[in-house]
C-alpha cells in the first residue's frame, strides 16, 4: 500500500515538472523570431511573389520556336481577339446554334492539356491561337493549333520565372491575317508571325515603360488596330502606347499625368460623336484616349475611379454612356460623356455598391438590346452569382435565380442565345429574352475546376476550358431543332 501511494506522489510530481518544462520551452519560443515568416495563404494570392522577385523580369523573348505536325483548318468562322470581333462578346455569325443537347451532352470534338490558367482563344483562318505557360521548362509558350482536330501547329517559347499565383496565365492573343501579339503574365509582350510563328518584336513593359506589375499577374489583352498594338502600360511616364505590328517602333505614347496603374482591364474601342477613341478603366479611373490622325494618343477625357482591382473591361452603350464595373466590393460607375465643340468631358452619372446594382468580378457585361448582362460577384447579397438582366438606369429586369448560380464563369451571346459556363464545367444555354430567365438546355463539358476563361466561337465550334484543359465542342443545331428567335 505505502509502495502504491508513493508510485502516485511521484507520478503528479513527475508531471508537474514535465508540464512546467513545456510551459518554459513554449515562452522561450514564442519569445523568439521564427526561422521563415509565416505566411496565410489566401484564395487568390497563392505563391504571390511579395518578396520583390522580379530580377527574372528580363528575358530574350526571340525565345525558341517549334514546329509540329497540326495543319490550319479550312473552317469558317472566327473570333480573333478578345471580346470577339466587334469587342461585345457577341457572335453575329449566321448560324444556327444548339438550343438543346441529347443525352450526354455536345460532341468533344477535340481537346488539349494546358499549363494551370484561364487564358482563352482566339481563332482566325483554321488557327487557335493560346498564350500557355510550361511550367517544366519554366516559360510562356504561344501556341498555334488546328482548329480542326487540336493537333500542335507551332510553339514559340521565352524563358521566364513565375510562381504558381491562383493560375498562371490568364491573357488572349490578338490575330490577324499577318500578325499574332500576346502578353504574358509578367508582362512582356510578343508579336509573331499569324502563319508561321516567327518573331518579330517583343519587350518587356516592366523594363520598357516601369510597369507595376498587378496582383495576380496580368490580365490585360492586347489590341491591333489597323497594324498598331495598342497597350497600356500605365508605367510612371507612359499610360498608352502604339507601336506597329511589323517592327515594333514606337509611334505615339499617352503620358500618365495621374499615376494611374496598370489593372486587369483590357483597351475598349469606342466610337463617339464621330471620333474614335481608346477607352481604359486603369487602377485609379477611367480615360478615353484619340485613337487617329495628328491627335492619336492625345488624352480627350478622364474620370478618376477608386477601384482598386478593376478586371472587367469597360462596356460602351449606345448614348455616350460607358459601363464599369469591378469585384472585391468595388461595385459599378456609370460615365456619362459630353461633347463641347471640340472638347469632352466625362461626369460620374453614379456609382453603386454590387448589392444595389449589376456589378461583376471577372468576366465583361454583354450589352445587348439596349440590356446589360453579366454573372453577379460573390459580394451581391442575394444575387450572388446569379445570370441577370439589368436596365442601365440600375433596375432588375430578370435574374436566374438561387437554384442557378455559376461562380465567376464566362458568357457569350450567339443566334439569339447566351451559353454560359459554370466554375465547374457545365454549359448551360439561355434564350436572350427581355423579359425573364429561360435556360433551354444544360450539359457538362469539362470535369476540371476554374473555368474562367472566356469562350470563344467558330461557326459551329465552340472552344472552353478549366484550369488544365481546353476542349472544342460542336454546337451546331441538330436536325429539325426550331430556328431561335
């Protein structure tokens, strides 16, 4: 009995000073500065490279070039930039598309792996255009494949260093007949031969113009416009620049007066009471920039936004109104323009939180008979991705409901119906109606996760991806299916 009771004295004991150690061993480390910093990964900002790791920035963008055995397709059709041919994400080709799928879902016609992104196609003369990036060989890599059957064309690559950042790349090229530009995730921009893939020019716009290079890398598309790349740097000097297509020379540059960045938008063109101009929501407000004659690149107008991540592009409207719109609680502007004699000038007409009006995150309004369309952000309240309608003066005409939510996913307008893609691969198909939500068909099309990537049309074939895949469906209408409206 005596041996027992001292068994258990010495246990309690024995575990008081053990508990006490630990105690003075915990203090002792939290007194003490941690080997590597902690750090809280956050959606969105995974391998963010804080730490100012741009020493990587310059890189010989002559890069290497390979040719495969895919070959241009004699197809019709197509959508060379981003946005679609007319920059509405309208398709006005005459055909007739699938309001309806049969079990199973439209015909995969095609498809491709690709380096983790959401950098969709552009598609002109049987070619498919991807800026991808190989993470194995540590590059952005400009893709040409066949639209008919996917096969590799031909594969221009540079070197450059990224870190998995929710996504690598997330850009769509800019085609036509003669040249293809792109800009990678870093920002550095090529142009190449459309056919061949041969390089021309490229630069580095952190080197070139001192670029801040925006968070979750760059979102910017590129523009051609009558033989000029049109991009926005929004460095400390330079907001705009034109350099031609054929020798990357420079032929008129915008100053940045307001110190505006570099955002996720990409240049709108826009044409008001007979000028055309260049219309940018950069990180800081709005501009409107001459796009010809002895004026180009002069600024016309300007209308400071607080935005800070502006990723949607600016959706011109039929009166001198333009549209803007941006996630993470920043809401919508609507911008007036007004033209006195020679001068313009832009007014806020308002400015709304995305639980009061049409706001979205990712992808553009499509605005269309005289009706703004979009997936609403995360942070609407209610409406939280859902499909809707809404009138330009702010009024609700028709959403799809809580039962029809689809993330962050991309939409596109064509023969009288909108094809939308969930976050997880299913395509759904909305007749364009001005007075109500009407889905007519559902089928899933990808397996994978994160399909932002805009979609992209070419006579019957549509091209979608996810994160890691890219796929070609056919979506031409079935045989006795009724012509939409």
């Amino acid at each position: 009995m005596k041996d027992s009771t001292a068994s258990r004295v010495f246990a309690v004991v024995a575990g008081a000073v053990t508990a006490a150690a630990a105690l003075v061993a915990l203090q002792q480390w939290l007194a003490c500065r941690p080997p590597h910093d902690i750090v809280v990964n956050l959606p969105g900002r995974d391998g963010r490279p804080e730490d100012g790791a741009t020493a990587d920035i310059a890189t010989d963008l002559s890069g290497t070039h390979q040719e495969f055995g895919g070959v241009a397709a004699s197809l019709p059709g197509a959508w060379p930039r981003f946005r679609g041919p007319d920059f509405d994400n309208i398709c006005k080709q005459d055909y007739r598309l699938a309001e309806a799928f049969r079990d199973g879902g439209p015909d995969i016609l095609w498809s491709v792996e690709l380096g983790e992104g959401h950098a969709a196609p552009a598609v002109l003369n049987g070619r498919v255009y991807v800026l991808d990036y190989d993470e194995s060989a540590r590059a952005d890599a400009v893709r040409c494949f066949s639209l008919e059957d996917g096969q590799e064309i031909w594969r221009h690559s540079y070197p450059v260093n990224i870190k998995r950042n929710h996504g690598l790349s997330r850009t769509i090229p800019a085609v036509t007949d003669e040249f293809v530009v792109t800009i990678g995730p870093r920002c550095h921009v090529v142009c190449l031969d459309a056919k061949t893939g041969a390089f021309r020019w490229g630069v580095s716009m952190q080197d070139e113009y001192g670029t801040t290079e925006p968070l979750w890398y760059t979102g910017q598309c590129p523009l051609i416009d009558n033989g000029l790349a049109i991009l926005a740097p929004a460095g400390p000097d330079i907001l705009i620049a034109a350099r031609t297509c054929a020798t990357g020379e420079t032929v008129w540059q915008t100053p940045n007066p307001r110190g505006w960045n570099m955002s996720h938008s990409s240049i709108m063109p826009m044409v008001f009471e007979g000028t055309r101009m260049f219309v940018y929501c950069a990180t800081g407000g709005i501009v409107g920039i001459a796009a010809d004659g002895p004026d180009a690149g002069r600024i016309l107008w300007e209308q400071p936004w607080a935005a800070n991540v502006v990723a949607p592009s600016p959706v011109p409207l039929d009166d001198g109104r333009i549209f803007c719109t941006a996630g993470y609680g920043n809401g919508s502007l609507m911008v007036q323009l007004r033209r006195d004699g020679d001068a313009f000038r832009a007014e806020a007409v308002f400015e709304r939180g995305p639980a009061e009006w049409l706001a979205c995150e990712q992808q553009s309004p499509v605005y269309y008979d005289g009706l703004l369309h979009a997936i609403m952000p995360k942070d609407a309240g209610a409406l939280r991705g859902q499909f809707v309608c809404y009138d330009p003066d702010g009024s609700l005409v028709w959403s799809s409901g809580p039962a029809n939510r689809f993330g962050l996913g991309p939409f596109i307008l064509a023969d009288g119906k909108f094809y939308v893609l969930s976050d997880d691969g299913v395509l759904t198909v909305i007749q364009q109606h001005r007075e109500q939500y009407a889905a007519l068909a559902q089928a899933r099309v990808l397996d994978g996760q994160d399909a932002w990537g805009p979609i992209a049309i070419a006579g019957t074939r549509m091209l979608l991806r996810d994160s890691t895949r890219m796929v070609c469906i056919d979506v031409s209408a079935t045989p006795g299916e009724g012509v939409s409206q």
